[in-house]
C-alpha cells in the first residue's frame, strides 16, 4: 500500500514535514549531480493511444 | 521499494517518492510526471515558498552545480505549480467508428460476410475478394458465431488491386495491397474489442494465465513478446492477448481470443511447437515486417480472471538479446534485473499505452499499488529455453 505520511496534524505534520524534506536531500542529494532531465511525462491525454505494433514505413504510416 | 506519498503544500499537485524519484500527479491537467532527484530538491524549494533566486543559489552552493544547469530545470519544474486547463481528454482516443453506428451500414457483399466475436464486441467483416475472405475465415474461424447483433460492420473493398478498409461506413485504412489487409484487420478487431470493454489501463504487451499466476509481458514491438507468448502459450498456459494488457478498474484481465502474431525472425525457433506454422500465409505490416498467425494451443473461452480470485501476477519485460557468434562470449542463462515502481511505470507507458478514464488522483492510486504488489523484471534472454528457466525460478520467488 501507499504509505500516507503525516495526513492527519497539521503542526506535527509541518515539523515532520519539514524534516522529511531535509532527509530526502541530505540521502539523495549526491544523486541530483548526475540527472539533466527535470521532468518527463508518463501519462498525458495527448499520448494516449491504442497500443499498436505497426511503426509506419515512412510513405505509409500507421493509422 | 515502498512507495511514499509526501504531502505538498501546493494543493493541485500529489507527490508519490521511491527512494531518489518521483512521480507527480498533476490535478488540474490529469498529467503525470516522473522527476529525478534535482527536480524533487527544486519542486520541493519552490512548494516551500523559496523564490527562484534563491533556490538557485542554494542548490547551486549546496550540490556544486551552475546557475546555468539550474535555471532551466528550475523554470520547467515551476510550470507544475501553475493551473493549466487540461488539454484534451484520455477518452478522445477512442476509434472513430464508437461514433457511427452499424445500423445504416450498407455491406459491400452481402453474400461473402461472415459474423465474429472477440470479447463482447461482435464483428461483420464482408468483401467481394474471395481469396481474402477464404483467408479471414480460415485464420479467425475460431471466433466465429452467429450472432446477428454486430458492434461494427468491417467491410473491405478493392479496386485495382488497392484495397480500402471501412469501419461502420468510415474509411479507416487505405490504399494497401492484399498482403496488408490481414494484419489492419486483426489489429483493428483487437482495439476495439478493448476499447468497448470496460477497461481502465491499457498496455502494450502479452498477457497469458498460467497454472502459477498471470504473466503480464509489457514491451515495445519488437522486443520478442509475441515468441515467448507463443511459446509459454503452447507450454505453460491460455493467452489473454499477445498485444493488448487491458486491465478492469479492479484489475482483472479483458481476454481477446485473436491468434498470435509471429514475425518472421522468430518462424524458425517456433517450427516444433507449432508445426502448421510454415503452411500459414504470409502477411506484411505497414513497415515492411513479414508475419505468419498462429493460434495457441488452448484457446480459452471468454472470460476474465479476477486478482481478487487470489492470482499472482508476474510483470516481465522482455529484452531478447541476439547470440554472438563466439560462444565464449555467448550469454550462458537468461538474467533478470528487478524494476522499482517507477521504472515499471515508465516502462509500461514508454511502450504504449491507453487509459480508458480520466486520470485521477484514486485512479492512479489503485494503479500505483497493483504494481507495488506486483513482481517486476526486466528479462534479458537468448533463447526461449533461457526464458523459460528463468520464469520458473522467478515463479518459484512469489
């Protein structure tokens, strides 16, 4: 299941909140050096589409 | 590795990490992004309240790094926080004949037609080529039926040797040759058939119950899903799909009985498991590629398995890796690298995909689960032995 951290207090969320910010760059800020793409997008309306093994030849493209 | 949701204070977007990624679900837009360790550090600043200058500077001060790298990661992550309307909908992929109906169709031939069912969906296909519909008979004669409700009238014309392909009195393909039209067809039965069916997520890839749980095998064209279907198919198990994993808002499995594309690189390995294979017709897709169909040894009837049925679910992307010639270098076993959620995800969408709802923030919840509670491998092999072996270890892992 998906862990949900600090749903329900609002101060002791902001604390632990705040403090899961700086655990996550003091673990993984070594790693930021060695990543050049900011985002990538997954899933977006725009490429949605049937799942189709044609690739197109070019001339003729798949539909 | 456990997926956390990190609350953020920017109420549109939710923020799901492993380890040193993440992925962000975009509530306005229905988007969602995967962002590596700098863009978390930097979407983390900017949800904080930090001003641009001053993320730069400390990212840049604290990681070594210039202001010049920074600045465009900075602006491309920050056009997360803004409200854009969603552009177009997922639901706008659905094929064009949904929005035709059969009724009013006139059939190109009223004597060559013949009535088949995939799924729930039932097909009329008609045309005046004789030998083109011997082929279409022999090749789906498993899927035929009687039933005079039809979903969607295909009908194929030709004219000078150019065939036309038409869905429900829509042009859908066109301009082929005889040799293109068997594959438009199987295709075109396929996704329909998906896409009338109640699913939610749709992938590419293979998807076969087997007596130890349901193998989901993801994967780009090419990559070798459709071979080792066909070969477990005729080993291990029944075939849901050889292309299309489409999934349930429960996450049960939609079967398509449709035969097996083998491509021609791959007649030779499966000539034993599947003698008729050399007698079979040859094919060819739009991009040049050969293809035989084949069926797979046990057709199961239409149904779904359900995941609340108890069936183990094991996810594999295949990566076929040709032989060297030298032995010595040959690769003695297949090998399998675990997949994290996040690579899976992105996996699964680099090789295609369709959802069949608007993406929300419960949607993609319960899809984030089915795959943390799912074994995921990448499965490099040479040959389907190496592939199988392998399989039966990972089985005996769940």
């Amino acid at each position: 299941m998906i862990e949900l951290k600090n749903e329900h207090h609002a101060n002791t969320a902001e604390v632990s909140t705040d403090q899961t910010r700086r655990d996550f760059l003091n673990k993984f800020g070594k790693l930021a050096v060695i990543t050049p793409v900011a985002m990538s997008v997954l899933m977006t309306p725009r490429t949605s589409a049937a799942p189709k093994s044609c690739r197109g030849n070019g001339t003729k493209k798949c539909n | 590795m456990p997926i956390t949701k990190f609350p953020l204070k920017t109420s549109h977007l939710s923020l799901y990490l492993e380890e040193s990624k993440g992925i962000v679900y975009h509530k306005i837009s229905h988007n969602l992004y995967h962002l590596p360790t700098l863009s978390i550090a930097i979407l983390f600043s900017i949800d904080e309240g930090q001003n641009q200058q001053s993320i730069i500077n400390s990212i840049a001060k604290e990681y070594q790094l210039s202001k010049q790298l920074l600045e465009p990661i900075y602006h491309q992550i920050n056009t997360l926080f803004s409200s854009p309307k969603q552009q177009g909908t997922y639901l706008a992929g659905r094929y064009p004949e949904f929005e035709a109906s059969p009724k009013q169709v006139k059939l190109i031939n009223h004597i060559q037609v013949a009535y088949f069912q995939v799924a729930d969906t039932i097909f009329s296909i008609d045309t005046k080529d004789e030998d083109l519909f011997i082929a279409i008979q022999a090749l789906l004669s498993p899927c035929r039926c009687s039933s005079i409700k039809v979903d969607f009238v295909i009908s194929i014309a030709i004219s000078d040797d150019n065939y036309q392909i038409f869905s429900n009195g829509l042009l859908v393909e066109t301009d082929l040759s005889f040799n293109h039209v068997m594959p438009l067809i199987i295709d075109r039965l396929q996704i329909l058939s998906f896409q009338k069916s109640d699913y939610t997520f749709c992938f590419h890839g293979a998807a076969l119950g087997t007596p130890r749980g349901t193998l989901l095998l993801p994967g780009k064209s090419g990559s070798g899903k459709s071979t080792l279907s066909a070969v477990l198919a005729g080993v291990d198990g029944g075939l849901f799909s050889d292309e299309i994993i489409a999934f349930n808002k429960n996450f049960e499995l939609c079967l398509l009985s449709l035969p097996i594309a083998v491509k021609s690189g791959s007649w030779k390995s499966l000539d034993i498991q599947y003698p008729n294979l050399k007698h079979m017709p040859t094919w060819h897709r739009l991009d040049g590629r050969r293809l035989k169909y084949v069926w797979p040894n046990d057709k199961q009837a239409n149904k779904t398995i359900s995941k609340n049925d108890n069936a183990k679910f094991l996810l594999i992307n295949p990566k076929f890796v040709t032989q060297p010639s030298n032995a010595q270098e040959a690769q003695p076993q297949a090998v399998a690298k675990p997949l994290d959620v996040i690579d899976t995800i992105a996996m699964l969408t680099d090789s295609g995909y369709q959802l069949g709802f608007e993406l929300t923030e419960s949607g993609f919840e319960a899809f984030l689960n089915f795959i943390e509670k799912t074994p995921c491998y990448q499965l490099s092999y040479s040959s389907s032995q190496q592939a199988l072996d392998k399989l039966d270890e990972l089985w005996l892992l769940q």
